[in-house]
C-alpha cells in the first residue's frame, strides 16, 4: 500500500453508520412543538368542538410538515441490493454487502453495509452524501471521494451522477429537484395562507388556497416523476443489478397534494351548496334565535321604587 498525496488511500477518517438526517429531524421536532402546545391549550375547549379542532389543526400542522419535510428526505428515488463485490481498489477481495441508493431533491445518498458488519478486518458501515444544490460542486465532491478511497460500490453509483457521466442521470435529477423543491416551497406558502384565510369570515378564499396548495403539491411530483421515462442506468453490483423505485417521501407527497384537493374542493362545495353549514362548522356560531328555540325562559328585572314616586313603571326583560 503506497500513500496517495500524503494519506492512505483507504477512507483513513473514522466511518460512521448512516444517520437521520439533522434538517430533517429540526422540521419534525417544531412541528411536534407546536402539536404539543395546542395539546395543552385543548382542554379548554368545551362541548364537541374539542375534537373539530383537534382534527382540524392536527390535519394542518400534518400537511405543513410533510411539505417542508420532504425537501430534506432522500426517499423519493430508492434502490437497495444484496450483493457479492469487491471492496476496495487495487485488490481481489471481495465482500458480502448490502447497498443502497437513495435519490433526494438535492443529491443523492449511498449507503453500504457489510453482512456480517465486521469483514476483512475492518468495520464496513458506510453512509456517503453527494449533492447538486445550487451553491455545490457535485463533480468536486465525487473528486474528493476518489481522494479519501470510498469502497468501490460507493465510488460506481456515484459515478452514474457525475455531469460527464454518459448516463445523463445528472442532468435529469438535478433539473427534477431543483423545480419540484421549488413549487413544493410555493406549496408551503399558500399553505399559510390557506390556514390565515380559513380562520377569517373568506372561507371560499381558504378553500381556493388549499387547492392551489395540493396543485403545486402534485406539480412537484409530477416534475420529479417526469425523469421516469427516460431509461435508468442498469447498475450492476458484483453479481446482482440494483433496481431502484419510488420511495416514500414520493408516495407521501403525492398523498398530501390528492388530500388538500379532496379538502379544499369540499370547502368550496359547500360553500357554495349550504355556506350557513359551512360557518357553523368552520367558526362554530349558533345563532341566539336557536337557543330561544330550545326553551329559554326571560329573566324579568322590576324596579319597585319607580312606582312609589310615581315614576313610569319600567320593566327590563331579557333572555337567558
């Protein structure tokens, strides 16, 4: 074994196994927030529109969250395989390994752990990430990876992605992410929107922002469900070929935007085929004509010192 530029070529930093994702752990974490506190606040709520509530801004603050959290998943392409490969270059060992693809809107994550963990005299838990925002170098960071000496299962589907790879599958997931991330932020937006609205007297207006909202929900997984028809990449691993699918936050993205239209379509059902209905569920009124209906009797106030001076008799009655 030589060293390369001053280093081993063998990955000499400590490796550590694949982790949950910090960003998207933050968007869980205030999102439970704020479920907590209105939790809290719950029991102050009286009668039957306890529960309307707690449906209601439970469903919200779900929507919500599933839109922002997507953007920081990497399941929206995966691919995972149990194979037979060589480990490293420059060497005829070979390995028992589990390897898998996952495809995000920024970039993609590669995952290899050995089955067992420990082979080779070594610890083989890898968890490497490769992403084409805006503001990063895909094709440096693969250069970088080349320089630390990734096992060779990393190093070939990372490679599939590089922009001179002949796959082309750069340029159609990077173009993918990059617009379905954006709608999926203009998503999030007539989301607030959409809850400021419905909590006012303009239910229609809610309504029309909450379908606009499973609009641009569906945009985006259309736009990332358009590099579909161009052929993937066969990968071959050693002896078994990866095949690659889509992944939950695919799925649960495409889940939320049919969700908020079937909601946002019933609000402007109703509002124009029963509104009084609708402001009754939504705000929870009952109007004071229908509490004279349910028997109340009038409170009846007498002053009798206005009758000994004289005074016209007044009588104060009201409804209780």
């Amino acid at each position: 074994m030589t060293l390369w530029n001053g280093v081993l070529p063998f990955y000499p930093q400590p490796r550590h196994a694949a982790g949950f994702s910090v960003p998207l752990l933050i968007v869980i974490l205030v999102f439970l927030a704020l479920a907590a506190s209105f939790l809290l606040i719950l029991p102050g709520i009286r009668g039957h529109a306890r529960w309307f509530w707690l449906v209601r801004v439970l469903l919200s603050l779900f929507i919500g969250a599933e839109i922002v959290a997507v953007h920081f998943s990497a399941e929206w392409f995966v691919g995972r395989v149990n194979t037979s490969t060589s480990y490293k270059a420059f060497s005829a060992a070979r390995i028992r390994a589990h390897v898998g693809l996952h495809v995000g809107l920024d970039g993609i994550n590669i995952t290899l752990r050995g089955t067992p963990v420990h082979q080779l005299n070594e610890t083989i838990d890898y968890n490497e990430q490769f992403t084409w925002r805006l503001d990063e170098d895909y094709a440096a960071e693969y250069a970088r990876a080349l320089e630390k000496g990734l096992p060779d299962p990393v190093l070939y589907l990372a490679e599939k992605f590089t922009p001179s790879s002949p796959c082309g599958l750069y340029q159609q997931y990077h173009l993918a992410g990059h617009y379905a991330s954006a709608t999926l932020w203009v998503a999030f937006c007539f989301w607030l929107l959409s809850n400021a609205l419905l909590s006012m007297p303009a239910p229609l207006y809610g309504g029309l922002a909450l379908l606009t909202t499973g609009a641009f929900a569906l945009f985006a997984v259309f736009a990332f469900a358009s590099v579909s028809s161009v052929p993937f990449c066969r990968f071959r691993l050693g002896s078994s070929a990866l095949t690659a699918h889509y992944g939950a936050a695919f799925w649960v993205t495409l889940a939320t935007g049919i969700l908020c239209l079937l909601l946002g379509g019933a609000v402007v059902s109703l509002h124009y085929a029963r509104p009084s209905a609708l402001r009754i569920l939504l705000y929870r009124r009952v109007k004071n004509r229908s509490r004279q209906a349910r028997g109340a009797s009038p409170f009846v106030l007498d002053n009798p010192l206005h009758r000994r001076c004289g005074a016209p008799h007044l009588k104060l009655s009201t409804n209780i």
